[in-house]
C-alpha cells in the first residue's frame, strides 16, 4: 500500500471515529460545550498529525466571536502564564465568516502568519467556518508546522469535519440552552415563590416593591428600575420605588399616561414592551430617563394589570448596554408584575378596611353605605355602584355613586337585585341592557351600563336571611372585565359584610337607644306617678271639701237661696265646675301611672278616638283595612288618646277642609298604622324637632306637647313613630305595634 493509501486510510479511519464521536456527544445531553470544542480540535490534530487547531465559536446577531469559547490543541508554545491571541480584525477567520468558506494562507497574498505562530515555527493556515443553515457559528483554525501545504486529501477531510462539527456544536448550544431555560424556569419558580412570601411578609407596599424590583434586575441584568404607580386620578404614573448603581437625580416628576413616553405608552396600551436600542425611532423620541446623566440603550416595561382589568402602575428596567433583554426576560418580569399587583391590590384593600372599620365606629350607618359605594367603584374599577335594603316586598336604594341614576325603589320578585336578595347568590350579568330581569333596561342603556356584578347582603345571625344587595356597574370605556375576576367577587362580598354590619351596627344602636329611652320614661313615669297620686290627694282634700261647703251652705240658706235666684244658679254651677274639673283632673294623672298593656284592636281605638273628636263637617276620614288587622299589644285608653291627638292636629292642619287617611298592615310580628293628611305639609328644617317637648312652631297647635306624648306613648308600648312630609303631598305618621301573642276581643284598660 502506498503512503497517499496509508494517509488517506489513516484519516478516514479517525474521520470516521472522531465523526460518530462528535455526533453522538453533539446530541447527548450531558456533554458540556466546552468539552466537545476540546473533542473537535484533539480530532483536527489527529487528521492532520503534527498541526495545531484552534475554535472559536461566532455570534452571528451581534457579529464578533466569543472569545471564552477558545479550544485549542497541538500548541508549541503553551506555557504557564501563556495568554492566546485573539483572531485578528480582517484575518484568516473574519474572510473565512464573511465569505462562508474556507481561506488558505497561501492564497491571501495580503496576509502573514501571526507573529506568535511564526515564533512557533507554523509555515502556513487555513481557516474553516462552521455553518448551519447559512448562520456561521464558529471557525476552526488549523496551522501547519512542515514547509508543505495542505493536501488536497486533508482540506476535503477537514472541510468534511468542520461541516459535522457545525451540526453537532449546534446541537450542543440548543442543549446548553435548552438547560439554561430549564434551570432560568426553576430559578423564576423560586424568585415567583419568594416574591409570593414577601407579599405576605412586608409590612409596607415599598418594601415589598423594592425586594420584586431587585429580583427583576438580578434575572435580568440590568443595572436600573423603577416602579411608577397610577395616581389617584387615573391620569399620571408617579414614581414609587427606584433603584440603579449610580443614579443621581431621580426624574420624580409625574408622567402622564399617554403616547409621550415609554412607560406612558405602557399603561396607556395595557402592554409590555421590549426595545433593543432605545436611541433608535420611535423610542428616542419617547424615552425619558431616570437620570439625565444615565446613557441607557436596552429598555423593558411591563404594565401593572389588576385583576379587575386596571391599570395599576409599570415596571420599568433599563440597561446602558443594546440588546440586554429577551422574550424570556419579558416573561419573567411580567410574573414579577402579577406579584407586584397582588401586593398593590391587598395593600390597597386593607387599607380600605382599616377606614371602614373606623368609620364603622364614628360615622352613621348612611355615610358608611356611601363610603362602601365610593370604595366598591375604587377596588373594582367599576364606573358606580349601589346598595339596596329590603322594605317589605320591595327594596330602597340606600346608598350611590353621585351622579348616577339609580331606582328609588324595585320589586322583590321581578328585578335582577331582587333575585340576588331571594336566592341568596352572587349574580353576574355581562350584558345589562338586553337582561331579561334588569327592572329599567333602558335605564342601563341611558347610563351606558354594561356588566353587573351583584352580591346579596346577608345577615351574620344564624337564620343568615339577606337583607338587600350591594351592586356594581361598569361600561363598555372601562378597561377590563371586572367581573370576569375571582377577587372582584371576593373584594365585593367582603365590602357587602361591612354594610351588613353597619346596618347591624345602626339597628343595634337604635335598640340600645331605644331601650335606654323606654327605661328612663319608666323611671320618669314611675316618679311622676307618686307626683300625681301626691297632687290628686292634695287636690282632693284643697278642692274635693268646695262642693261638701257649698252643699251645707245650701243646706243652711236654703230660705235665702229661694229668694236669690242668681246666688243659687251660681253656687251650683261652681259645685258641678269644681267636680268636674276634680274628675278631668283625676283622668288626666292616671295616665301617668304605669300601663298593664293587653290585647288591643287598632280598629276600636280609632273609632273610640273619632267618637271624642267634634269633626268638622268637610273634612272626610276614610279607614283603611283597619278590620283585618291582628290585634296588638297595647293599653285602650292610652292608645286611644294617640289618635285622638293625631287626629286633632290633622284637623287643624287642614284649616276645616280636607281628607285624613287611617290605613294599616301587618310586617312579621308588627302593626304599622299611618295617619295621613293631605295639608300643606311640615317644613323639613322642623320634622326632627316636632317629637320635642314644648315644640310649637310659633302656632296654636297640638303640635308640642301632644306629639311629645304621642311618642312617649309609643314608646312606653314598645313600639315607635315616625314622620314623613312632603310639601303640598301632606303629612304621614307611622306608627309600629308589636302583634299580640293571642287574638281576644276587647280591650284592655289602663
């Protein structure tokens, strides 16, 4: 066999070894890059005994070859300290990229060998690019040490192997990164778990702000950050938490959200956004740095999206270097962006909570209704909102956003709220104006209502009945779908807990008061009472003795009485005058001593009560399902004179001439009887203050200590009084019994 057969079998044979070595290592997932460039140059070595083969691998997107993937193997020189050259600019490698082939020394006439390959005794080079799919992704350099050139044999085998070295470097990249990816996964699983613990961890939203945006600047590389919130008007971003290596003077101004800048651009379109080169158009028009002084090129911004749709704020990070950040980078940071809005979101509601608790405590069940409305609409992005209580078969809007119509009142069977209230459940509806059930559609369409999501007030007691709704609407402007969110249900459900318990909290007090107020009328009536039964005896032995006087007078001048007509008519009627003023004396003060209430008809009472009354012959009083109401728990005589007095300040309200309505139902265990009128009505600066003691108006009227006693009254029985006016509608009492336990007919008297 010749020497050309020797070497060509000689290569073929570590060709073919060095190849199916190469490929299968190429493949396997557990070669490292580094020791398959080792692998590539130690079989050059072989192919071409007595040569040396240097790699470098290229990176063809930002054009230059990297310099720490340097393998090399049959170097002369290598020594302890020895630091490689690097590939020239314009040498062997940078012609063998750009022309995609390979470059022999011997045919670049404008070319010398390195200074330290010539130290090393080289005679000549080549240079091999490594392609796939037209990319190159490295260049194998291979120098010779013999005054020769390469063999025709030697350049084929070499082209041969740089072509599967191509292939199999590759496929080692895609390895190494696809390792990469899975061990970035598994560091972005810690960081999302870290940052989930911090949310419950930090005590202030800036702490916890600050800990996500460092992890977003370690995953990412980059040297600068910020978050900028959404103001209260929805209009600007302000600066919240900022953090860099060397920033100086912080642009703490507020941006608003619009296309002017890249973080307004963010918020504005609700999307991230990744540039390269932030000097490039349209960037360099929009970008506004941190610091003036800074020189950032690379620029990632991911915008804070809440679950209800709102825009909350903007990550922003930033680097001084082009290209910085990736697809996977922009991925990473918008899972950091969830856990931001998570913390802004709770933050934002306990906060919302601490306020309601402490109004819960000094405001009025009204205003905390109103603040809950005002709450509702901030949370949950919502354009308004509405809560309702339920008034016997229907349901009174309690409390709403200003400047939005809503329904005074709807029916319990036959609207939207009311099924929320019957059924006890959470109700979406994602289309208002073509809802079946919605009480006024064209109500929805006038206010641009679109989404609704309804949840019932239920009571904390255990009979958990519901006793309204709490409602919020929005419109087809606002960003999001509200409702299409867990936590909006859950933020509302816990917002309708506090208005039951302001409504709890209101009824508890009105009970508190008035059990307080039926106590010390007890105390007062029970001293009141020794007072009168004191005066009547007083009375009675001062003024009972003028009739028994005048009796013996007449007794005695009887002779003389018979002359004087006029003495006689006179000392008889100051008898009959005393005695009945002694008797309307002692009617007035049993009402002062304590009641024995029994089963009592409303009906009987009011009759009693109009059989008193001299009525005046155009006024006409007409009652109303007086008959079919249960008896109640009440004193006759005591109640009787309730509305003898109610009727007579009708009466003279009406001047002589009108209607008085009496009419009555049944709620539960209660009566409610109202006296109407249709007069000119109470002014409304003065309807708080006629249940006062002495309250006239300036008028003769019963108004004052009648109505006072009217009250006192009620009370006493376990019931109360309210009024309703209206000018020019009349004037309504409500009065409110407790059913008696057992029905009887009769009364009880006093």
């Amino acid at each position: 066999m010749s020497g050309t057969e020797n070497d060509l079998t000689r290569i073929l044979n570590v060709l073919n070894q060095s190849s199916t070595l190469v490929n299968h290592l190429g493949l396997s997932d557990s070669i490292t890059l580094e020791g398959l460039l080792n692998l590539v140059v130690s079989s050059v070595v072989g192919i071409v005994p007595g040569s040396c083969a240097v790699l470098y691998l290229y990176d063809a997107n930002r054009e230059t070859f990297v310099l720490e993937s340097r393998a090399a193997a049959g170097e002369r020189l290598v020594r302890p300290g020895f630091e490689p050259a690097f590939p020239r600019p314009q040498g062997l490698g940078w012609r063998a990229v750009n022309r995609q082939r390979r470059v022999l020394l011997e045919e670049e006439p404008d070319l010398e060998l390195p200074l330290h390959r010539q130290r090393e005794g080289a005679t000549t080079g080549a240079a091999f690019p490594l392609i796939v799919a037209r990319r190159v992704v490295g260049v194998l350099y291979v120098y010779l040490y013999e005054p020769r050139s390469f063999t025709p044999i030697e350049l084929f085998a070499l082209e041969n192997f740089a072509n599967q070295a191509a292939m199999a470097v590759y496929h080692a990249r895609q390895a190494e990164r696809a390792r990469e990816a899975i061990w970035r996964r598994d560091e972005e699983l810690i960081r999302l778990r870290r940052a989930g613990l911090l949310i419950s961890s930090r005590p202030r939203l800036e702490d916890t702000l600050e800990t996500i945006l460092k992890m977003a600047l370690e995953v990412t590389n980059a040297e600068y950050g910020s978050f900028r919130l959404v103001d209260a008007s929805g209009k600007y971003l302000l600066p919240s938490v900022v953090i860099g290596k060397s920033i100086h003077s912080q642009e703490a101004e507020k941006l608003p959200i619009d296309a002017g800048s890249v973080t307004g651009w963010v918020a504005l379109h609700r999307q991230p956004l990744c540039i390269p080169d932030v000097t490039e158009d349209p960037w360099a028009r929009m970008y506004s740095p941190l610091d003036p002084g800074l020189e950032i090129r690379a620029e990632l911004a991911v915008p804070l999206i809440g679950a209800s749709g709102r825009v909350e704020g903007v990550l922003n990070l930033e680097s001084p270097n082009p290209g910085t950040f990736t697809d996977e980078d922009s991925r990473l940071v918008q899972a950091l962006a969830n856990q931001a809005v998570i913390a802004i979101q709770e933050v934002k509601l306990l906060d919302a909570l601490q306020d309601l608790t402490e109004k819960l405590l000094t405001e009025p069940c009204p205003k905390v209704l109103h603040h809950l409305v005002l709450v509702a609409c901030h949370l949950l992005n919502a354009a308004t909102a509405a809560i309702w209580l339920l008034e016997g078969e229907s349901l009174r809007l309690a409390a709403s956003l200003e400047g939005h119509q809503h329904v005074d009142l709807l029916p319990l069977n036959s609207s939207l709220i009311g099924r929320a209230v019957l059924h006890r459940e959470v109700i979406i509806s994602t289309n208002l104006p073509e809802e079946a059930w919605f009480f006024r559609p064209e109500l929805a369409r006038q206010q641009g209502w679109q989404r609704a999501l309804i949840v019932p007030l239920i009571e904390h007691h255990q009979s958990a009945k519901a006793i309204g709704a709490f409602a919020v609407y929005s419109t087809q402007q606002d960003p999001g779908h509200f409702i299409e969110s867990d936590w909006d249900k859950k933020v509302l459900t816990i917002l309708a807990r506090y208005a039951v318990l302001a409504v709890e909290s209101a009824e508890r007090q009105e009970a508190i008061r008035v059990a307080h107020e039926r106590q010390m009328l007890s105390e007062t009536f029970a001293a009141l009472g020794d007072v009168a039964a004191n005066l009547l005896h007083q009375m009675n032995n001062k003024i009972g003795i003028i009739p028994v006087k005048i009796e013996s007078i007449q007794e005695k001048s009887r002779a003389i009485l018979e002359k004087d007509a006029y003495l006689a008519r006179n000392l008889e009627e100051i008898k009959e005058t005393t005695r009945n003023a002694l008797n309307a004396l002692r009617e007035s003060l049993i009402l002062l001593h304590p009641m024995q209430p029994g089963p009592v008809s409303i009906l009987a009472c009011v009759q009693g009560a109009l059989r008193s009354i001299t009525m005046p012959s155009e006024i006409e009083v007409s009652l109303v399902n007086l008959e079919k109401l249960p008896w109640v728990v009440a004193s006759e005589p005591n109640l009787r004179l309730v509305f003898q007095n109610l009727i007579e300040n009708a009466c003279e309200v009406l001047g002589g001439k009108g209607k008085i309505e009496i009419a009555g139902h049944t709620e539960g265990q209660w009566v409610e009887v109202r006296v109407s009128d249709n007069g000119p009505g109470i002014p409304s600066e003065i309807q708080d203050r006629i249940f006062e003691l002495h309250f006239s108006n300036h008028k003769p009227s019963h108004i004052g200590f009648g109505l006072w006693w009217v009250k006192t009254l009620i009370t006493r029985l376990g019931g109360s009084v309210k009024v309703r006016s209206h000018p020019l509608q009349g004037t309504s009492f409500y009065l409110r019994l407790p059913v008696a336990s057992e029905d009887k007919e009769g009364g009880s008297e006093a």
